[in-house]
C-alpha cells in the first residue's frame, strides 16, 4: 500500500459487497485545493473566515445558542414546507421532520444543489447524507430537534448544466443522457420550464439503453417515470427524487421557487437594494483578504453587481448604474420604485450565488451548511456580509466525498499500490511505473548494473582522453550520452514487452481507471446518481447512511473515501 493510502481495518466503511474501504489522505488528490486542504487539516489558517471551527464542540454550541435566539418565523415555514411535501406526497419521516421546524429549539443542518436530472451528480447523494448524520449526531450529543434540509436552487437558470447527466455502461464507457433543449430560450429558471410532450419517455428510453441491465434497472426506471413526465419541470421532478431516495431518512426537501416562501426573505430583498453594492464590496474585500494568504478567491463580482435576480419570463440580473439606480436587462428602474417593488412583491425577485445562503438562513434556523470544495470557498467570502445583514453565519461542513469502485477495482488498488490520484492523468505514467515494478528483479537488476557498469568504466575513459587529446572530451560525453540513451531505449522496450505479458493487469488499470475517473474527472463529479442505484439498488442511501464514516467527533473530512459496490 502507497503511503497516501491507509490499510483497510475492521472499524472503516465496508459497502454492499461486504469489503472494507480505502481511505485516502485529501492531500494525495490532484484536484485537492490548497484553501480546502487547511480547512480540513489546518483550521487555524483559514478560521479568520468563518464562524467557528466545526471540529470544536463548543463552535456546535455556540451556533445553536446565536441561531435559535435569532428571531423568524418558524411557522410560516413550517407550513409552507408542509404544503410542498403534501403536493409532492413525500414520505412521512420527512413530513415530520419538517413538522419539528415550528418549534423554537429545533436547529437546521442544510445543504443544497441544482435539480439535477435523476438525481444529478453522486456528490448529490453524498451531500444530504452528511447532512443527515450530522443532524442526528446533533441531537444526540446537544439534545435539541434537528432537522436535515436540502435546498433544491430551482431558480438557477442553467438548463444545460441540469438538463442531463452522463452513466457508465458495460465497458464504463461514460454515455451522456440528455433531454435536449430548453423548451423556452433565454435565461429562465428552471423551476418555470414544463418538460416538453415526450421528452420525459424519450430521455428514460434513452437512459434504459444507455445503463447495463442489472435486477434493480427495471423498477428504477420506474420509479423514475413517477417523476419525469410531460409537463413536469426539472426542479419538481428532482425534489420528487430526493423525497424517494432520503424522505425515509428525514430529509427534508426544500423548492426555493416556491412563492410563499418570498414574503419571508422580502426584507433581506429590501436591505440587499438599499445599500447599493454593499454585498459585492464586502465579498470582494474578503476575496482580496484570501488571496493576501496565498488563495484563491472563488467569487470576484464586478463593481456593477448586485446579489440579486428579477423574475419574470426570464432571470435577469440586477445592476447598479453610476447614476445610483438600477437596470433590468434593457430596462432602468430607480432605485426607490425597485425597493418598493421588492418590499410589495418579493417573489418577483431571486438571490444570486452571494446572496442565496443568507435567504436560507433567514428561513431556516441553520447552524451549518454541508458544501462541496467550491460552496466552501463561496462562504469563505460571506462572514462580512453576514454581519451586514444581521444574520447569524453557521459553521461550514465540507460533504463527505468518495469514489465508487467494484470488488475487482478495490482488489487492484490494494494489492498494486497504486494511488487513487495518480490514475487520474490521462497517459500511461503511472501504468508504466506499475509494469516496471512487476518486471522479474533480475532483469530489473540487470539494467540498473549495465548502466552503472556503463557509466563507471566511462567516467574514467572520460578522465584519460584528454591526456592524448582535449578535444576528446566532449567525444567522450556524447557517447556516454549515447550509450546510457540506448540502454533507456531497451529498457523501454523491455516494458512494452511487459505490458504485452501483464495484459491482464493493463485492463485492471484501464477499466478502474475508467471507473474512477470517467474522462479525467473524478467519478462523484462526472457520473450521475442514476447509475450507482442501477449498480446497488433502492438500499443504497441506507447502506451509506449506516456505514458512511461522519459523526460529530471529527465531522470535516480529511479522507476520502475508496467505496466497493
């Protein structure tokens, strides 16, 4: 085992297949980001920009004694969850849950996503279950109501970021499933586009063909027809997934577009349109601080921006003028007749990226936030801006994070020592290193003692000849160069002989890599939801819900995880 691997033990996560899991250091992952890093490994460096450490428990504390004094109205959100779990019949432990939001004490552990089509990305999955850990972590060690909340970003207004996703076939081949066209042009929410007549049976025809045929493909394809069909929007479809896959559990599904909900973020609306650019200048200071320690700032809006979005046919930007008013697309709106538009209708207007957290937490009594690598950097730029409101910042959780891989993948990556990072490049470096280290020791010792033969005896003809001629000298070097170069050549040659005999654990390689980082990008990111249910079935969120290692006494992950299914 390479050291950036631990050796599997009795106590890590085993998956369906019974067989343990690889835990890999953070730092050994190419894509790893140094701000995300000393989140993980070393909060001091980066606490300046956050609300507490979630490692601490006194952090835990204090975020549940600042948000439950906070003043909201847990009613009216209560009821308005109610209304969209009875549409959407979700299943009773969520209804509950949401129930427990109208009392005074309960506490919110949320996270959210883009309505991703069939669930969306796996990360989705990894999300809301970290989320739901934590929360029952919390009510255990703290002894208050805590309730798991997924905010479904129904206003996002990227159809071609929701509008599909991309599985693995038989060969792990990745197949992108796509429903085509937006039914509307321009930018328009997603929760306002209805599916097209047939393009719901089109796009499950085509999901059907593209997933290799397990026991449970049949009735996901199913279950999935309950949600998508026409008419439906993406973002509907989406939370009825999520109802599906972890109501049971208790997550608590939230459709931000829901227009009851608006009245209750009006006054974040108003504030965010009063002091014109405030927002942007806090967040870019607070980049600007990032980037003084060496990182990178994840949001840098321009002097123009605002926080927020007007709704109507579709999603336009709001935008300061020099002139201290405002424009909408190609309309210019004076800054008071904009406040009381907001204050009169505030459905009529939608957060941006810098502005949507605090809308969450002005609903919700959130004491943390589960994110993704680039979520975490976001949030990293909003501790001012929480101040500015009056709002209080919870603790920010990074989600659990894990690769999928079969019994044959896992069994690969444990007996060669090959790290999980280095099959992410997409030639044959790591390959060739393996192959070198299977070549027989005596030929390996062979060319290591013909080079060093080579270069000695070498050395000291490079030494005598310029006693018969200077000139010599350099004659000498080359052909020294020339030499070593030629043994290089054979030694190469020996190992395309050896990828030729180990063709057995070439295919290993390729097809885990293939699994592992479908066209170089790490699986959780690049392959949907969708697949891993074909691969283990409707038992997948309660396999990782009970084996997933997150738990209140080390709730950032420094490891990810290497899964068997």
């Amino acid at each position: 085992m390479s050291a950036g691997q631990a050796s599997p033990s009795p106590s890590t996560l085993s998956a369906a297949s019974g067989a343990p899991a690889i835990g890999v250091e953070l730092a050994q992952l190419p894509w790893a980001r140094p701000f995300n890093l000393d989140v993980a490994n070393a909060f001091d460096k980066v606490a300046h920009a956050f609300a507490g450490d979630p490692g601490q428990p006194a952090a835990w504390r204090d975020a549940i004694s600042r948000v439950t004094a906070h003043p909201r109205d847990r009613a009216a959100i209560a009821a308005a969850l109610g209304a969209q779990q009875a549409a959407r019949q979700s299943p009773e432990p969520a209804r509950a849950n949401a129930a427990r939001l109208a009392d005074p004490n309960a506490v919110v552990i949320a996270t959210g996503q883009q309505a991703g089509t069939f669930g969306g990305p796996i990360f989705t999955l990894l999300k809301a279950l970290t989320a739901i850990k934590l929360a029952r972590a919390v009510e255990s060690t703290h002894g208050v109501p805590a309730v798991p909340v997924f905010w479904v970003d129904a206003e996002d207004h990227d159809w071609n970021e929701v509008a599909g996703c991309t599985v693995l076939d038989a060969e792990m081949t990745p197949k992108p499933v796509g429903i085509g066209a937006a039914p509307r042009t321009g930018s328009c929410p997603i929760s306002s586009l209805p599916l097209s007549p047939g393009a719901a049976t089109t796009v499950l025809a085509a999901l059907r063909e593209a997933l290799p045929p397990t026991e449970f493909t049949d009735p996901l394809i199913a279950s999935l027809a309950r949600h998508y069909g026409d008419g439906v929007t993406l973002a509907r479809a989406f939370a009825g997934v999520m109802d599906d896959l972890l109501g049971p559990l208790g997550l608590v599904v939230y459709d931000a577009s829901d227009p009851a909900t608006k009245p209750l973020a009006g006054p974040l609306f108003v504030r965010e349109l009063s002091s014109p650019g405030e927002t942007s200048r806090l967040a870019t200071a607070a980049g600007e601080a990032l980037e003084a320690r060496g990182y990178k700032a994840q949001v840098t809006p321009g002097p123009e921006a605002t926080a927020l979005f007007a709704l109507g046919e579709t999603r336009e930007p709001v935008r300061r003028t020099e002139h201290g008013d405002y424009t909408i697309g190609d309309r210019r709106v004076s800054r008071a007749d904009l406040v009381a538009e907001a204050t009169a209708h505030p459905e009529r207007f939608s957060p941006n990226v810098l502005l949507r957290p605090l809308v969450q937490d002005t609903l919700f009594p959130t004491i943390a936030y589960i994110g993704g690598p680039s979520e975490v950097g976001y949030f990293a730029q909003l501790k001012d801006v929480y101040a500015h409101f009056g709002l209080p910042m919870p603790l920010i959780v990074p989600r659990a994070t894990a690769t999928f891989v079969d019994g044959a993948g896992l069994r690969f990556l444990q007996r060669s020592g090959v790290e999980l990072g280095a099959l992410q490049a997409r030639d044959d470096g790591a390959l060739n290193r393996l192959l070198e280290q299977t070549l027989p020791r005596e030929v390996e010792d062979a060319l290591q003692a013909a080079r060093a033969d080579v270069e000695a005896r070498m050395a000291t003809v490079i030494a005598a000849v310029p006693a018969v001629d200077a000139t010599l000298e350099g004659t000498a070097r080359s052909t020294l160069g020339k030499m070593t170069h030629e043994l290089g050549t054979l030694q190469q040659k020996v190992v395309q002989a050896a990828k030729r005999r180990d063709d057995t654990l070439r295919r290993q390689f390729e097809r885990t890599r293939a699994l592992a980082f479908p066209g170089g990008e790490p699986q959780e990111r690049a392959i949907g939801l969708v697949w891993l249910l074909n691969r283990v079935g409707p038992a997948l969120p309660e396999i990782l819900d009970r084996e997933l290692p997150v738990d209140l006494a080390r709730p950032v992950p420094t490891r990810h995880w290497i899964l068997s299914i």
